[in-house]
C-alpha cells in the first residue's frame, strides 16, 4: 500500500508540475507575442511620423541608404514603402535582405491607429516566426501603402531552450516528490507497522494480549478499540470452549467409569440372572442420562447456529394454562419431597408452545431439586411494560412496547451473589461438591437462557432473603412484531 500510495503520488506530482510548466510555458509564449507586437505597432508609429515630415519625400529620392538605415534599426526588421495604385504602386523603399515576399492585404486606414488585431502571424519556409502588418501612410502629399514585417528567430531558440527546461524540472520535481511522499507515507504508516507487529504476537494461548492505543493517531484508535473488544469476545469465548470441553469430558467420564467398572465386576465372575438384571437397569439409567444430556447439547448447538427470533413459529398462548399444565406434571415429584406448587397471574403469552414448555419444564425440575422441604414453590405471570423493566433488558438491546413475565421462584440454600450470574452457564453447578445423581447435567438453565434468546426475551435470576431465588423469563408482547 505505501508503494502504491508514494508512486501515485509522484504521478500526481509529476502531472501538476508538468502542467504548471506548460501553463507558464504559454504565458510566456503569449508575453512574448504581446511585446513584439507591440514593438511591431511602434514601428510603424514610427514611420508614419518619419514619412510625413516634410523633407521626407526629398530623402526618399535622394538619400535612399540613409532612410533605409534610420527606419530599419534592427537586421529582422522588413519594410516595403509602395506608391498608392492611382500613382501606379511603385516601390519606393525596400528594406528586405532576405528577399521574403510580403503579401499584400487591406492596409489599416491613414485616419486609423493600428491595434493588436490588425497584425498576422505565419511561419517561414524554415519555420520562423514572422509577423505582417499593412497600413497607409501620408508621405508628403501623396498616401503611401507601408508593408512591415519582422522575424523572430530569437523566439523560436528561447523557447525551445524553456521547454527543454520546464520537462527537465517537471522530471526532477516527480521524483523529488516520489521520494518525498515515501518517506512521508513510510512514517505515516508506522502505526499500522507496530499494529501488525502486535497483532502477529496474539495467539491461541496469548489471547490476553490487548493492542496499544495509546501511540496510534486518533484516526486509528476505535479500529484497535474495535480489535480489542474483538480479543475480549475472542477470550472470553474461547475460555468458555475450553471449560465447556472440561466440563463435557468431565460429565461423560463419570457414567462411562461407572458403566465399565459395574462391567468389569459383573464380568469378573459368574452371577445369578438377577444380578445382572439388576446390572443393566442401572446402565440402562446412565444411558439414558447420557441421552438426555447429548439431546440437550444437540439442542442448543442447533439453536445457536440455525434458529433465529424470526425462524421459530410462534403462537398465542396463555400463562395461566401452561404455568397450571407445569404444576400438574410436577404435583407428584414435589409431594414427595414435601412441596407445594402454587400458580398465580396470567399473561398474554406469543412464543413457540414446545420451547416454553421445555424452559418452564427446566425451571420448575431445578425448582423441586433445590427448594427446601416443606417449603413453596410460587409459579406466577404478568405483564409489563418496556418502562417498567427497562434496567433488566437493557444489557440485551430489547426494545418492545412490553413483556410477558414468568417467574418461578423458591426457597433453599443460598446462593453467593458472585454465582448468580453464572448458573446459566453450561454444565455450571453451584455447588461442585453435588454429583451428576444429585445435580443433573448443568445443561437446564442454558437450554432456558438459549430459548428466551431465540424469542428475542430475556431471563434472570435474582436471589432474595433467607435463601430465596428467584427466575424471571420475559417474553416480548406480540404487538412487537
């Protein structure tokens, strides 16, 4: 780029200079024409006034190298004196050594000073400039017809000596200036030198590495600004691909030793049918554990690389329907843990109905898991307006004339404030000592915060008094749409 830049601009430069040069070669050209021709016009002012002294006739007749002398004055001068043609138009006075023929053409009147206009240029046979004029004069009584010319030879050597150097400082001011918008474009692009420097140094494993802003010119500062947010995203997402392979190594191992060890055991020696009956009802539960979890993954790799707010089909539906058809599903698994489900609200609801259920399903399932015995589970829906939840939205750009809000809350063991917002994470557990029998597969809370995303909501988890949790999902209002 800097080679493209210096070399167009010792184009550029050369052209300006080559123009420069050619607009003050013509104005020299045309100050030249403009003084000889006023020289030209002085002249014949001259003779006039010579040719109507009084004595003048008698000097033409008897003294004809003396007036030749006096009126010609320079070697390039040509005059021709002509008698008028009622008196024959005879030639009185020649003074042209080099014998050029000067044409006859309408002569400018006796009464009528000569201009600018009246003279005519042409060229010699040898290309040398010549300038004519034709006027009458007054030569005693008698009108007399002057015919004038003058060569310039002078004119075509000095500018032919101009040109030769307006094209010689027309090339040395091009590379002159070539050579100088280099090194200008050189130094001019040593911030991209030390930002490619940097950039080559940023890897897999130096990530951390942030651009420095600080010596770049102002024009550069939000692109490595931009790069750096980039590195930040790149950093954070790929620590996030890291955990999420320890996390998913860490979860298939688990089952899988337990299904090879319970093998290896059964295997070791001969057993009754019933053992192994026994044996593989239990593999069969890991298995389909690890089903659940590959179908869960499956999902959300699904959800984030095809469907968008756009894609899924969404429908009406109402809260208080799905919030009770949730709490009839769950009635049993929470009376056995000494739980009650208690439904309140309702809401106009616009989302994808087996999406809803799922996140509503995951939600409620961590709900009876966690809460403490004998305790409530409150499941409750209302609506709000995009005033009212403007902070909780904020972060994820969501702009709606309101929300539909789900909240499902209760109460166990408290949270520290710092994990909140991490349970939405994959495989993420809040306490690590709970095992994958006890604590499922970390992959519920992800599936709800993915699913509120595609439905362009938003969810939330906020933690209250004595261990109290709250879940808040808010589903954009249909006039939104």
């Amino acid at each position: 780029m800097g080679w493209r830049l210096g070399w167009s601009g010792a184009l550029v430069a050369a052209v300006a200079s080559a123009l420069l040069g050619a607009y003050l070669y013509r104005s020299f050209e045309q100050q030249l024409l403009h003084r000889d021709d006023v020289q030209l016009l002085g002249k014949l002012r001259q003779l006039r006034q010579l040719l109507a002294h009084s004595g003048t006739p008698e000097l033409l007749r008897e003294q004809a190298d003396y007036l030749r002398d006096t009126m010609s004055g320079e070697s390039n001068a040509l005059i021709e004196i002509h008698a008028a043609p009622a008196q024959g138009a005879a030639l009185l006075l020649r003074i042209n050594p080099p014998g050029l023929p000067l044409p006859q053409a309408r002569p400018v009147p006796l009464n009528q000073q000569a201009g600018l206009q009246d003279i005519r240029h042409a060229l010699r046979e040898d290309g040398v400039p010549v300038a004519l004029l034709n006027a009458w004069a007054q030569l005693g009584p008698d009108p007399v017809e002057i015919r004038l010319a003058r060569l310039y030879p002078e004119r075509s050597e000095l500018l032919a000596d101009y040109r030769l150097r307006i094209a010689a400082t027309s090339l040395a001011a091009g590379g002159l200036s070539a050579a100088l918008v280099l090194w200008l474009i050189w130094r001019g692009l040593a911030p991209l030198r030390r930002l490619r420097a940097q950039t080559a140094a940023i890897g897999p494993h130096s990530l951390d590495l942030r651009l420095h802003a600080v010596d770049m010119p102002e024009e550069l500062r939000p692109l490595v600004e931009a790069i750096n947010t980039m590195l930040s995203r790149l950093e954070q997402g790929y620590a996030q691909l890291n955990q999420f392979a320890a996390d998913l190594a860490h979860e298939l191992r688990s089952p899988l030793a337990v299904l090879t060890g319970q093998s290896q055991v059964m295997l070791s020696r001969p057993r009754p049918p019933a053992e192994y009956a026994a044996l593989l009802e239990g593999q069969l539960q890991e298995l389909e554990r690890l089903n659940r979890m590959v179908d869960s993954l499956l999902f959300l790799a699904r959800s984030e690389h095809e469907a968008t707010a756009a894609a899924i089909e969404r429908q009406p539906l109402s809260a208080a329907d799905e919030l009770a058809r949730q709490a009839d599903y769950f009635v049993d698994l929470a009376e056995e843990r000494g739980l009650q489900l208690h439904c309140q609200g309702d809401a106009p609801l616009w989302a994808e109905p087996a999406m809803l259920r799922r996140a509503l399903a995951n939600l409620i399932a961590n709900a009876v898991q966690h809460a403490s015995a004998g305790t409530v589970i409150e499941l409750s829906a209302r609506t709000e307006t995009a005033q009212a939840c403007e902070a909780e939205t904020a972060s994820l750009q969501i702009r709606a004339a309101g929300f539909a809000v789900l909240e499902v809350s209760n109460q166990g063991q408290p949270v520290p404030a710092e994990l909140l917002p991490r349970l939405f994470d994959r495989f993420f557990r809040a306490d690590p000592s709970r095992t994958a029998d006890s604590g499922g597969s970390g992959l519920g809370l992800a599936i709800v915060r993915r699913i509120l995303t595609l439905h362009g909501g938003s969810a939330q988890v906020h933690a209250g008094p004595a261990g109290r949790i709250r879940f808040v999902l808010r589903f954009p209002l249909q006039d939104r749409l």
